[in-house]
C-alpha cells in the first residue's frame, strides 16, 4: 500500500509505502484523517521548495533536488514492531492472532496499526490481497486459482472485496484493465 500526496500544481504525485511516510512527518495519522492531502503542508518551506523545484524544466535536476529535499526532512524511527505487523497482516494469520503474537489487544492493534499506515488492520488487508490478486493473475487465469493464491476464503468473498473496493466483479474489473501494463495505478 502506498499513501498519496498530490500537490496542485504539480504533475506527478509523491508515494510513501505503509509506515514510511512516518519518517518524514511527526504526526502522520492527522494527515491519515483528512479526506484529502490536496492542503498538505507539513513544513514551514514545504510550498516555497515544492513550487521551486517543480517549476524546473531539467528533469533529472528536478528530482535529484525532490530526493534532496525529502532527505533532509528524514528522521530515523524505531518502526520495526509496524513491520512486523505489516508481514504478518499480509500472510495468513489471524487478526486476533496477530494480536496476540504481539502482546496486545486487537484494539491496541488496529489503533497502532490506524495510526502509522493510514488503515485498520482489515482494511489493509483487503487492500492487499486486491493488489496481489492484480499481480498473480498474469500468470493465472482462473479465478478460483487467483482466490486461493491470495488468501481469501472463497470465491464469493473476494467478488465481495473487489466490489467494495472497484464497484465491479473481479472478472469486470479484469476486463477492463490492461495486467501486463508495468504500473497500474490505483489510488486506494
């Protein structure tokens, strides 16, 4: 899962895996909160040195200064336990499981857990097995196969994740998206 930040005047948008935005940002889960990150300002010179770099003909100038800029803002955080968590989230264990193997409560978890990526537990999860399913299936073509390989328990329920999350079934959404194109970009 990444977490998305589209600044208004500029093109291309910034990506943070789950947790990592964490590093940059002292109180991430504010930002979490928002419906949008459309007013995202997390710094006194955030603007000023966004609009600046981005308005930049030299590409390779311009990112080499984003990356630059971003470093600068990078504080090393302890998020080992958040890792943890995110891997164990992504196998097949239990909530309450995983809760339990990290000596906390499943609400101590989700809130943690809401806090650094943006997400309850569950949500995540089906975030993810929507994602992996998108991976698997160039190289499966049935999706009872698909409904296995990615940790659902039936059919039915991941037709339910897929319409939750697309408004479609599975095999609409399949036809409606080119699989073999490098980045499919999903803003969930």
């Amino acid at each position: 899962m990444k977490f998305y930040i589209k600044i208004p005047y500029q093109k291309s948008p910034f990506y943070f895996k789950p947790s990592g935005i964490n590093h940059f940002i002292d109180k991430a889960y504010l930002l979490f909160e928002q419906k949008t990150a459309i007013n995202f300002n997390p710094f006194d010179d955030f603007y000023e040195k966004m609009k600046g770099i981005l308005e930049l003909k030299d590409r390779t100038l311009q990112i080499d200064l984003l990356e630059e800029y971003w470093l600068s803002k990078f504080v090393q955080k302890d998020q080992q336990l958040v890792e943890e968590i995110l891997l164990d989230i992504e196998s097949d264990l239990k909530i309450s499981d995983i809760a339990s193997k990290h000596h906390m409560s499943r609400q101590h978890l989700n809130t943690l857990f809401t806090k650094t990526v943006g997400k309850p537990c569950s949500e995540y999860r089906k975030i993810y097995r929507f994602r992996s399913t998108i991976e698997k299936k160039k190289d499966t073509k049935k999706l009872t196969q698909l409904t296995y390989d990615n940790l659902f328990y039936d059919q039915s329920h991941m037709i339910k994740d897929f319409k939750d999350l697309t408004k479609v079934s599975p095999l609409s959404f399949f036809k409606k998206i080119d699989i073999d194109k490098k980045n499919i970009w999903l803003y969930i």
